[in-house]
C-alpha cells in the first residue's frame, strides 16, 4: 500500500501547511502596531462629526469587536478564527453589512478564475511552444531574436507592462477602453462579447507577463533535451524533425513547465491584485483592494484564506498527479 | 623579471554581464552620488511651478504637485535599491543558513525547516502587506516593509539552496573531508560554500528584483508609504494626477523607462554572471 502511505503523508503534510499559513495571518496583524477598530471608529467619528457621545462610541466598539471576532484574550480569539475558518463562515463584510464575506467572494471569483486561468493557458502554450522551436532549432538566427525578446520582456515588472500597454492601445491608439463597463443582467451573446472586449487589455499584459518566462524555460529545456542520447536515436532511425521536437524532446521537457503551470494556477487570485486594481476589473483583487480601502477585515481575511488554499491544494494536486507525468517517479521504488 | 606565462586562451567576454552591469553601476552610481548635489527635498511639494517643461533648470520638468520629476526620480532608483539591497542581505543570510544547515544536519530539524518553508512558499506576500498596509494606514515604515518581505521571501532561495545541499551531501570530496575529521560547520564553509556561492550572487540579485518589484507593485496600487519617493510611489502620483491626461507624459514616461532599464540591468548582470560562472567551470 506505498501508494496509500504516499497520499496520507502528502495530505498531512498539506493540512499542516494550511494550519501554520492560518495561524501566521492570524498572529501577524495582531503584532503590527494599530488597531483596526480604532481606525474605524475614527473614520466614523470624522463624518459624523464628531459628534458621537462616549456611550454610543463604547457601543460601536463593542458591536465591531463581536463582528471581528475580537473578544475574549488572543486564544479565544484564535481558537474562534479556526473554528470559523474551517466553516468557511469569515462573518459578515463590514462595507456590504450585512452580507457574508462567503458570498463576495463567491461572487468576485468567477471574474478573477475566468479571466487568470484562461491567461495563465495561453500563455504557457504560445510560450512554450515558441521557447520550444527556439530550443530545438536553437542555431538558427531568429531563435536567438526570440531568445532576446523572452529577455527583455521576462524581468520587467508586471505593473509597467500593464502601464505600456494601457498607454499603448487605450490612450495613443484608443482601440480599448481604458476602464472596462460590463452590461449587467443575464448572459446573453452581447454581453459574452462585451466581457471578451473590455477583459481583452488585462488578458494580453497577462499573457505578455507570463510569455517571457515560458519562453526562456523552454528553451533552455530543450536545447538540453536535444542533446539526449534517445533523441539521437530517433534521428538516426530516420524520424522526421518534427516527430523529434514533440514527441520525443517536449514530452520530456515538458515535466517542469507542468509543475510551473499548475503552481501559477494556484498563485492566480494572488496575481490578479496588480491586474485588476490597474484596470478596475470586478475580481477577487479588486475585492481585496477595496477591502483594504475601507478597513473592511473579515473580507481581507477571507481574501487571503482563499488565496492561501488554492496555493496549497496546487501544491497538494500536482504531487499527487506527478507520478501519472513522469514515469521515471516509481513510488517507494 | 616577470614570469613566463602560457598563452592562456582569454576568457570568453561575457556580453550579458557587459550590458547589465554597465546600467546597473551608472543607475546604482548616479542615484547614490546625485543627492549630494542638492539640497531641495524632491517630495515636498509646491518648491517649484507647477507643469514647467523640460529645461536646463528642470531636466524633465515640473509635475502637477510642483516637484522636479528628475530629482524625484533620483531619489526614488535610490530608494528602492536601498530597500531592495537589505531586504536582498536579510534573504540572502536567512536562505543560506537555513538551506544548508537543513540539507547538511538532516532528521527532525531538516523536516521541521522544509514544513516552514513549504509554508511561507504558501503564504501570498501581497495580500499580507495589504493587510498590514490597511492597518497601519500607509504609515508602513520602510523598514516594515523590508522587514516582511524579508520574512515572507527568505523560503524560495532557501529550498534551492537545500536541494543543492542534498546533493553535494554525497559527493566525495564531502566524504573525503568528513573522514578525515572536518566538523559540519568547517565543511559547510570551506567545501560546500565555494559551490553555493555562484547561486548566491544570482539568488542575491534576483532578490533585489523581487524586492524593488513587491514594493513598487504596492505602492502602485497606493498600499506602500506612498509619501516616500520609490519607482512605485512616483507611478501612483502619476497615475492619480492622470499625467497623461493633462499633458504630463513625461511624469510617466520617465520611471517607466527608469524602471524598464534597472530591472533589464539586474536581469542582464544575474544571468550574465551564471553563464560566466558555468563557463569557467566547464558546466556550459
């Protein structure tokens, strides 16, 4: 039962990374100077002018610290947090009171997975495709001009990528619009369209941010795997280039670009902050922005759970699906 | 007299390293010397006329808030450097010790350290500083900042480097200075250190990158201590004052390209390096 033992240890170990992650967003603001229910009750105070009586004050505070789950000493606290997270039930959001932070998050997260994971695909396919020809006939000149464009557009942060090309493709030649308007009501055909439209600018700095690294993995990958012994073999058995680059070099090479595409699929709702803060997207980083804006904690936390879990459970899944990839992991072999 | 020598084939030049380093000194040199020449605070506001064109006085002009967009520009490449080379020496330490001393003691402490770095690998830095951001209410002190994301960043170089150490574990040479009496420390230091050293300055540059990079993404988005002039906070002036929009192009333009060049300069020197490195040990 090798095969048992190994996704008991892996599911203990995943349980355990949940736990300490938890417990570390727990602790940590709780160490920060400030308090959050200061913070809003001065915000409060502000526009009402100061004109709240010290009972009506005292009464706020205390409602809040029932919402936030802040009675009680540090371990009651602690141990109310986990017993809510493992409901799933992180209260009730402040700015939307009282709806659930459950239901915000319900409701941002198709946005946020629609638009990452479609991205994150497509970028790892034209990547890894390109940074494969550019591997495989990695003499020739234009793969070196793509080998350099890979370079240049890799380390450039996220952030100006987005700026270039807001400037490029809304401003200069303003084919897109510089903030997406999405028609409410049910899916119909129009609105499919208008979501494609105005979800197209973040989709393509997305894409061109993950394009230079799949790039230049690939590559590098496949000129080592080029070399190999086996492939020799197939080009003397007479195998055509092109049978050689997929079946036998990308086959192999693509084991760790696997690993890379599903832990970027578990960082997507941590990725989608910069993106849909720059273009006012309704994702689950919008969602967390605005939280932040407005003090507005149990949402945050709720946020961070969910992007501390689909961390993990990537993690957790691509151990368990490695040995199906990769022949060579024979277990307790 | 001088010694005979042998025709030694010269190293091959390195044109990565070249580049990079060429605009890395003159970003790192310009930023750290320029302050001296002035005594005017960049970010204070109002010191000159709003919006004036580039000129003698004003290399890129005045923006919208009356601040000489080249001498905030100065200071921001120096700030973020700053934070990026100590939040780069805290993972660099951290990593280090931690990924060696894992993959070298082995048992409970080697499990105990892969648990916390599987974890902190887990934890999202961004959302982490935006919830701090939002409690301490963009008063986050730089050193805050440097802090966690030396806490939160410390796991990624720390496994590459165990995963090195697990294999250098069994090498002969290690064997060899195990059997003749070396300690685990004398080892680590004197055999295992010379091979990590060449990841260390990669992990080191690449550190800075993710730091500049976390700090700006932040401030873009107006979570850092936007008041402090970094390439992130000049961004998020820029973009609040709509600069484009009011004829400013060049309050953005400008630490784009900055940003573009420091970023391609570290990129250029780190690869640079690795490449140079592999060559002079025969791995390339």
């Amino acid at each position: 039962m090798k095969l048992a033992q190994y996704v008991v240890q892996r599911f203990i170990g995943y349980l355990l990374v949940l736990f300490i992650g938890i417990t570390i967003t727990f602790f940590l603001p709780r160490l920060m100077p400030g308090d959050p229910i200061n913070n809003y009750i001065s915000q409060v105070q502000a526009r009402a002018g100061q004109s709240l009586s010290a009972e009506a004050t005292q009464q706020l505070r205390d409602s809040l610290a029932e919402l936030y789950g802040l009675q009680g000493d540090i371990f009651t606290q602690y141990r109310n947090y986990l017993a809510r997270v493992v409901r799933l039930d992180f209260g009730p959001s402040f700015t939307y009171y009282p709806e659930p932070v459950s239901n915000i998050l319900l409701d941002a997260m198709p946005w946020t997975a629609g638009l990452l994971i479609t991205t994150t695909l497509l970028s790892w396919l034209i990547g890894n495709s390109i940074g494969l020809i550019a591997g495989y006939f990695n003499k020739r000149r234009w793969a070196t001009i793509l080998e350099v464009v890979g370079i240049i557009l890799y380390p450039i942060p996220y952030y100006i990528l987005a700026l270039v090309v807001i400037l490029l493709l809304a401003y200069w030649i303003a084919l897109f619009p510089l903030s997406p308007t999405f028609l409410p009501g049910p899916m119909t055909w129009n609105k499919a369209v208008s979501i494609i439209y105005n979800s197209f600018l973040p989709a393509l700095t997305l894409i061109l941010a993950g394009f230079g690294w799949n790039v230049l993995a690939m590559k590098a990958l496949a000129v080592a795997t080029k070399e190999d012994a086996y492939v020799q073999f197939a080009r003397l058995k007479g195998t055509t280039d092109r049978t050689r680059m997929t079946n036998y070099v990308f086959r192999n090479a693509m084991l760790p670009q696997i690993t890379a595409l599903v832990l970027s699929l578990g960082f997507i709702f941590n990725g989608a902050i910069q993106t849909e803060v720059i273009f006012s997207y309704p994702g689950i980083g919008m969602t967390m922005r605005a939280a932040a804006g407005a003090g507005d904690y149990n949402l945050l936390y709720g946020a961070i759970i969910l992007t501390i879990f689909s961390v993990a459970t990537a993690a957790l899944i691509l151990d368990l699906i490695y040995p199906l990839f990769d022949p060579r992991i024979r277990l307790g072999g | 007299m001088s010694q005979p020598t042998k025709p030694r084939k010269l190293r091959k030049f390195n044109l990565r390293l070249a580049i990079g380093l060429t605009i890395v000194t003159i970003l790192a040199a310009g930023s750290l010397i320029l302050p001296f020449f002035t005594s005017v605070d960049p970010a204070a506001q109002g010191t000159y006329l709003k919006n004036l064109p580039p000129s003698a006085k004003h290399l890129l002009g005045t923006n919208a808030l009356g601040q000489d967009i080249f001498w905030y520009l100065v200071f921001a490449v120096r700030n973020s450097l700053l934070l990026g080379v100590t939040v780069s020496i805290g993972i660099t330490a951290i990593s280090t010790f931690l990924g060696l001393s894992a993959g070298f003691i082995g048992g409970w402490y080697e499990r105990i350290v892969v648990v916390f770095m599987d974890t902190f690998i887990t934890i999202p830095v961004l959302p982490i500083l935006i919830v701090l951001g939002a409690i301490v209410r963009g008063n986050t002190s730089f050193f805050v900042v440097a802090a966690i994301l030396i806490v939160f960043g410390w796991a990624w170089n720390a496994r590459t480097i165990r995963s090195m150490a697990l294999t250098l574990r069994e090498r002969e040479f290690i064997n060899m200075a195990r059997f003749s009496g070396a300690g685990v420390m004398p080892i680590i230091g004197r055999e295992i250190f010379p091979y990590v050293y060449a990841f260390m300055v990669v992990g080191f540059i690449n550190t800075i990158l993710f730091a500049i990079n976390t700090e700006a993404a932040l401030a873009v988005i107006g979570l850092s201590n936007v008041v402090i002039p970094t390439l992130g906070s000049i961004i998020f002036w820029a973009l609040n004052y709509n600069a484009i929009m009011i004829g400013q192009p060049l309050w953005i333009i400008a630490p784009i390209v900055t940003t573009v060049a420091l970023f391609l300069g570290l990129f250029l020197t780190s690869t640079g390096y690795n490449e140079l490195f592999a060559e002079r040990r025969g791995v390339a």
